[in-house]
C-alpha cells in the first residue's frame, strides 16, 4: 500500500497559465483539523480539472498501489499521484504527458524539486496521438486527461486504452481514472 502524500505546502498560495488558475483552499474538518487542498480550475470551462481532495484520493489509488517499474501518465494535472513515487525503489521512471504547456510551465518545477533521483520526463503532446511516438516500453500506464468521465469520455478512454495498450510490459498494469459505477452504467470496462 502507497500513500498519497500532503502537497499542500509545496505549492505557492496562486498560480495562473492562459489556460488554468492554481491555487490553495484550507479545507476545516469537524474533528477540528485542516488541509492545504490544491486545485487546479480550467478558468475557460469554469470546471475543476484536478484536486488533492478525498474523491481524488479513492479514484485514484489503485493506480497508485499497482505503480510499478517504469511508468507512462497521461495527463500531469498537479501531479498528485507522481508525488508518492519519486522516492520509491519500485519506480524505475515516471514519464508524463500532458497536452497543456502552462499546466507544464506551472507544475513540472514543483516535482523536478523533489526529482531527486531523476526519475521524472515530461513531454508536451496530446495523448491521443502520442502513442505514435513512443518506442519505450512500460510496467504501468495511467490515463487521466479528464475532470469527469461519462459515456463520451469513456469511448476516448476505449480509445487510448487500445492505443497505450501496445506499449506495456508483459504482466504490466494499465487503466484509466472513472468511477467504478460510470464503467457499469455504459458497460465499458
Ligand atoms: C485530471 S488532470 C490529471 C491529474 C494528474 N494525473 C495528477 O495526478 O494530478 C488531467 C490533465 O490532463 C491534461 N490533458 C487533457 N487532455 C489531454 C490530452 N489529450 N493529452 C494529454 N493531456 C491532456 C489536462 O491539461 C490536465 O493537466
């Protein structure tokens, strides 16, 4: 079991590319306690695209627990998941790609800081034709490039599922972020 790790704390109070605004809330719980919640909001859509909330925390964790070897991400976000495996011996590489050059702008020198063993490679390129270019192999592949994932999402996840699937190890993890009952209601799997 890998755990998630408090973010909060290594990003500045606001950021903001053409695309996204980053910035900081303090969430209170009952029990009296607070977290830094990062959130990375689409100013074009008024929609948030990543977060280091709860729901991000369930809907992501099984990729992070089958993390293994060398890794493929589609979609940097704010890096939640990168974060608890630069350190990990079971990590061989992290490569990332991401569609937006700000979110890279804003976030690539926040994880290349705590890269201490270099591990991380972030490309700029649409995952759905970066495939193309890409000889590597991988042990896990991770597609997230959405906020949400209905029925048109999930035929994209199809999509780069079938496409990505070439690049992986025999034995290797490959998946993409939903919710489990989005997946049941449309019957992709
Ligand atoms: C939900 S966030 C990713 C969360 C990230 N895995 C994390 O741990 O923080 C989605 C990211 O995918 C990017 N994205 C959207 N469409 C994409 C595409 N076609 N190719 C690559 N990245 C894309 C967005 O700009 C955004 O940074």
């Amino acid at each position: 079991m890998r755990n998630f790790l408090e973010i909060g704390d290594l990003f500045p109070e606001e950021m903001k590319s053409k695309n996204y605004i980053l910035y900081k809330r303090i969430i209170h719980y009952e029990d009296g306690t607070t977290k830094d919640i990062i959130i990375l909001r689409d100013t074009a859509h008024d929609k948030v695209m990543m977060s280091n909330d709860e729901a991000d925390v369930i809907t992501c964790e099984d990729f992070l627990n089958n993390a293994n070897g060398d890794v493929l991400i589609l979609g940097l976000g704010i890096g939640f998941v990168v974060f608890p495996l630069l350190e990990d011996t079971l990590i061989k590489s992290i490569d990332i790609i991401e569609i937006d050059e700000g979110v890279i702008e804003m976030v690539s020198p926040i994880i290349k800081e705590k890269d201490i063993y270099n591990k991380v490679n972030i490309f700029h390129g649409s995952a759905f034709d970066y495939y193309n270019n890409i000889e590597k192999k991988y042990d896990t592949i991770w597609i997230d490039i959405w906020e949400d994932v209905r029925e048109k999402e999930l035929k994209e996840a199809k999509l780069l599922m079938d496409g990505y699937k070439g690049l992986l190890n025999p034995n290797g993890y490959i998946d993409y972020w939903t919710l489990d009952k989005f997946r049941i209601k449309y019957g992709i799997q």
